[in-house]
C-alpha cells in the first residue's frame, strides 16, 4: 500500500520509479539500481518474535540481504546508500538487534570495501517511531487497562 501511495504522489516524476523486490535476491537488485544514485536501505525482518521464530529467514533478509546491497550499490555506480537502523542494534539482546548490528557493519565497511569507487554508506539508527507500522504504541494502549 505504501508504494502504491508514494507512486501516485510522484507520479509523472521522472525522477523516481518503483519496483517491488527483495534484497535477498541479486540480481533483481543490479536491475533495479541500474542508474539510481542514492538509496534510503528500509528492508528487514523487524518483529522481534518473528525473527526469533524464523531465524533463517531473518538473517537472510537483514544479513545476506545488506551484502548483496552493498554489493550492487557498489557494482552499479550508486553514489551514496543510507541505511535505516534500529536502536535495538546498539546493545543487542535478541536476533532482530544482533541482524540489525551485523548489517549496520556491512554498510560501514561498504566504505573500505569500494575502496576509490564513488559509492558511499552510512547508517542512521532510530528507536519506535510513533504512527509507524509496527510501533508498540499501539499495543501499550491495548494493556494500559491491564495494568
């Protein structure tokens, strides 16, 4: 719902297109990167006993998927990726923070890794955001009676 908002917002912008994807796969991601220049990098497995659960599949996503990110970025000229993390990679104590802790290495290192290629990453850590999908806002309001 969210792309098809944002592509009715931009529509007729040359500037910005859509595709629908998944950082886990490679070269769907050389073919969308095919002349982008910045990318804002908001992919991950985020609930935390979703990603207890299905530790795989997390890793997959938040793990391999910001290697194959920096991968392509690097690959495909992209000049500067700014990755969305998490305040629970800081001081991690479940799978989601330990994924989110290791991506957000992967990006820092993209750095030292393009060596003199123009590509640049870096990471910005935030902690709920109220009125985003998945804040526990939403969810402290349905137990304050609960005490």
């Amino acid at each position: 719902m969210k792309q098809w908002d944002m592509a009715k917002k931009f529509e007729g912008d040359l500037r910005v297109c859509f595709f629908i994807g998944d950082v886990r796969d490679r070269e769907h991601l050389y073919r969308a990167l095919d002349g982008v220049d910045y990318v804002v990098q908001a992919a991950a497995t985020k609930i935390v006993p979703t990603t207890e659960y299905n530790p795989f599949e997390c890793i997959k996503t938040n793990v391999l998927g910001a290697m194959n990110l920096v991968d392509a970025c690097i690959d495909k000229g992209v000049r500067k990726l700014v990755a969305l993390s998490t305040d629970k990679a800081s001081s991690p104590i479940n799978l989601y923070g330990a994924t989110k802790l290791t991506s957000d290495k992967l990006f820092v290192a993209g750095n030292h890794y393009a060596g003199p290629d123009p590509s640049r990453f870096s990471v910005i850590q935030h902690g709920n955001v109220m009125g985003s999908r998945g804040s526990v806002i939403p969810f402290f309001i349905s137990i304050k009676d609960k005490g």
